[in-house]
C-alpha cells in the first residue's frame, strides 16, 4: 500500500473534462436485498443482479475507461467479456480486475487500507459494534484477507456462507458519501440507519488511504448539535445530516447546497460557516427543495450539461410558479402548501447578512451561466420528458435529471427516458447507444476527444430501480478547469 502516491484533487465545476472518478460496482448485496426490507434499506424495488451487471452497468464502466483511461480497456474488451472469464475484469477482489487509477473501484480502496493489521482491527471493531455482531465473529473477521474482508464489509456476507448483517446496497451511489470541493473533501453524515456503515468504511478511506494522505488537513467533517444528544429520539430539530447528491460546486466561487429529505437546515449552516471560514468559495446558494421521496436531492431535480445548458424539472421552472386564483374562495381553498414549493437562498461571503432570495430553479441557473461562468450564449433548458404530462414526473423518477458530464456536452443518461431524449435532439445534441459508443471507441473510428454533444444513452430496465442515475453512482476527485 505504501507504494501508492497521493492523488491531485480538484473539482471546479460539474462539467469541466472528467479525469478521475470514485465508483463502486453492483456487487452481491445488491442480489440480496428482499421486498420487506427494500424500503427501510432505501431501494424502491429489487434489481436482477446478473442484468444490472452485464447488461447495464458494464457499459458504464467500459465508457468511463475509454474516456478517462484508454490503456486499461481498449484492445481488451473482447477478452474482458468473453464468457469463459465470468466478468473478471470487472470484479474487484479478482486479480483480472482492471484496477485503473483514474476510475477508482471504493472496493480496491478498502481492501488497500486492510492489509494496516492496526486499521483492520479498528474498523472491524467498528463494523461489528455499529452492527451488534459477537465477539466471537468480530475475532473470525479480522483473520480473514484483506480483499474478503473488504467484500464481507460491503455485501453483509462471508465467503461461502450466508448473511452475518445487512448488505449496504446504497454504496454503488459513491456521489452521496462525499463530495470535492476545490480541493476539499466534505464527507457525508446520512440521514438514514442503512447507510451508517457507508459514512463509516468511507471515513476510514479517506482518512487513511495514502491517494488521500496529501490532503487529511482539508478533509471536513459534520457534528451533531451540541443539543441533539438531548432531544427525543424521533425528533428532527437540529438533526445534522447531508449526502453529496445535495452539493454541487458549480464555479469557482460558486457551491450550491440542497436542503431536502436527507440533507437538512443545520447541516446547510454548518457547511456554510466551514466553507466560508476556509475560504472555498465566494457565495453559496441554498436550495430548499420539498421533502419527498420523489426528489431526494437536488441532482434528482436538475444537472449541468454544458455552461449554458441545464437539464431540469419544468416543476420548478418559472412557468410552474403558482399563479393567482380567479376569485378569493378558490384562492383560499387551493392555495398551495409553502413546503410544496422550492425556495432558494444565495449568501455572499462579504455581506452574508443581506442574503439573495429566488423563487425558481431558472434564474438561478441562468445567473450561474451568465455570472459565474461568463457565458454570453443563450441559457437553454433541457426538461424532464420534454414537460409534458405525465411524462415529466415518470421520467424524473427514472432519472432523466439525474446526468453526468464526461466533458462539457458530453453526459451519460438512462436509455428509458425517452420523452427527455427526444428534447435533446431538439436542442441539437446528438443521442447514441452506449454499446455503439463503446464498438466505435474500440474499433478506432472514432476517439473520445472527438465527441461533442452527446447524450450517451445506456441500458437502464434494472439500474432505474435503485432511483440514482449516473451523477448519483460518481464522485468525481478530478475534473479539468472550465474555460
């Protein structure tokens, strides 16, 4: 492990060129997550595990290698899924994985840290308490290979043998255990039991991993309120708690921050007095969006695709501002519940006391394109299902917002949402199959440099059934500086 060199982060912006990425491939916890328990551990529905794999989420693994590092993939792919190798290249604990440095496999990462004897006994002391296991089973654990032992953390599961605790399914969405920003790294502190172990394996990673060690001084971290310990047990006042698909840094001097069903108020604050306090950035907005299952995070409601071209729900558009009833009766009897609306609240690091209130999504991401990112063309948008009804709120719950730049202009979507694709032809984008992508890159017709914009549809029956598209299953530690 000693061998490893600290990695170069920074992350300026969503879309500038993607360099290097933190992610995590379905493994077999995903395979074991049963209908009474799909809710509590934040899954609508079960997934086919072998289909989410080779069917779906290879493809995004081969397109992130293409595009971030060529050398691993190309000239390999035919061996790499030839049916007698069983998917090895795409196993972590397996010696055929393709372990590259650019699309970092979390898995790898933990494993890398395990092979410490001092660091395996204490996370596998924490893992056990966190999950009440014996002591008996905590003294099996710590004998076992750092590569198992890292996979049992993960998928709840010895080798060969059944469940000893829960599977942390969630752990594909690498996006929500944390988030660079700059040169920082903000942890996340999740609002639910099931992803506990997530927040806990992640700590250990960064705080001990030697890609990492360059940085330890800029890793931040969340506490509870000094009064939390003494509220009830089911209250939510001053609860602190914050997942990554609610932070985007969207410009230099620009963060945004989501205040929704995981990320509440008081994490907002916290991260607004660290980042101001370290100088990070110049402003930060504060988008409190309602607190449904539908949205979740504000990468849910809207992505960037190019400086000037955003991707959203036309819900919080300036057109789906409620407007005055015809008469007094109606007004009172439908007037709308604050809480069903979007709020947006922009702080200035000099004059934080003379905040900037908008009441929709546009003028935001229109003062983001034109202010922060000094672009002089139009600002389009891009809406879920092409706004129309219902398919405007069917495809936002299958992601169709939910994108990640490769480059500016260049996003991967989910190939189900077929209403919002067709609105991206119609703002000029060219749309292509993941695996026609993936055959052009390999034949050499065509280089990744050599795509401009694009939406990269790839296969999504199974993947849209864990609610995370492809910004929620990517951390991006290095992305270039937007021009």
């Amino acid at each position: 492990m000693n061998t490893h060199r600290p990695y170069p982060l920074n992350v300026y912006s969503e879309i500038g060129t993607l360099r290097r990425v933190l992610v995590h491939t379905p493994d077999s916890g995903l395979g074991k997550v049963v209908p009474s328990k799909a809710q509590d551990w934040l899954f609508e529905d079960i997934v086919h595990l072998d289909t989410i794999r080779r069917k779906e989420y290879d493809y995004y693994t081969k397109l992130l290698l293409y595009f971030l590092d060529p050398g691993k993939i190309k000239g390999k792919l035919k061996q790499a899924d030839a049916p007698e190798n069983n998917r090895n290249f795409y196993k972590p604990e397996h010696p055929d994985f393709f372990r590259s440095d650019k699309v970092i496999e979390l898995q790898t990462l933990l494993a890398d840290i395990l092979h410490d004897k001092g660091i395996k006994e204490k996370l596998t002391a924490s893992v056990c308490a966190v999950e009440n296991c014996t002591y008996l089973l905590q003294n099996e654990l710590t004998q076992l290979a750092p590569p198992a032992l890292a996979k049992v953390f993960i998928t709840g599961s010895l080798p060969g043998k059944d469940m000893i605790f829960p599977p942390i399914p969630n752990f594909i969405f690498t996006r929500d255990i944390g988030v660079v920003i700059k040169d920082h790294i903000l942890l996340n502190k999740p609002a639910r039991k099931a992803r506990l172990r997530e927040a806990l394996l992640a700590k250990y990673i960064f705080f001990h991993h030697p890609f990492f060690s360059a940085y330890l001084k800029n890793i931040i971290e969340l506490s509870d309120s000094r009064r939390q310990f003494l509220m009830p047990h089911d209250s939510k006042t001053k609860s602190v708690t914050l997942e990554g698909g609610d932070v985007m840094i969207v410009s230099p001097n620009h963060l945004l921050i989501g205040v929704s069903e995981r990320t509440s108020m008081e994490a907002a604050h916290q991260v607004i007095n660290i980042v101001f306090g370290k100088q990070l950035v110049e402003k930060i907005s504060i988008i409190k969006i309602p607190k449904k299952r539908d949205y979740m995070h504000i990468d849910t409601i809207f992505t960037q695709i190019k400086r000037n071209v955003w991707v959203m729900l036309g819900n919080f558009s300036k057109a789906a501002l409620p407007q005055k009833a015809a008469d007094p009766v109606q007004r009172i009897l439908e007037s709308p519940k604050k809480e069903d609306f979007l709020d947006i609240i922009q702080f200035h690091k000099d004059h934080i006391s003379q905040p900037v209130y908008m009441d929709n999504l546009e003028d935001l991401l229109t003062d983001i394109s034109k202010n922060d990112l000094q672009c002089n063309d139009r600002v389009e948008f891009i809406y879920s299902g092409n706004n129309e009804f219902p398919y405007d709120s069917r495809e936002q719950w299958t992601d169709s917002c939910n994108l990640l730049a490769l480059k500016e202009g260049v996003v991967l979507g989910y190939d189900r949402n077929d209403k919002t694709t067709e609105a991206f032809r119609r703002h000029g984008f060219t749309v292509t199959e993941a695996k026609e992508m993936v055959n052009v890159f390999e034949e050499g017709s065509i280089t990744p440099e050599e795509i401009k914009d694009t939406l990269i549809l790839v296969p999504s029956a199974e993947l849209s059934r864990a609610r995370g598209g492809f910004h929620c299953m990517s951390m991006p530690l290095l992305r270039d500086e937007v021009e």
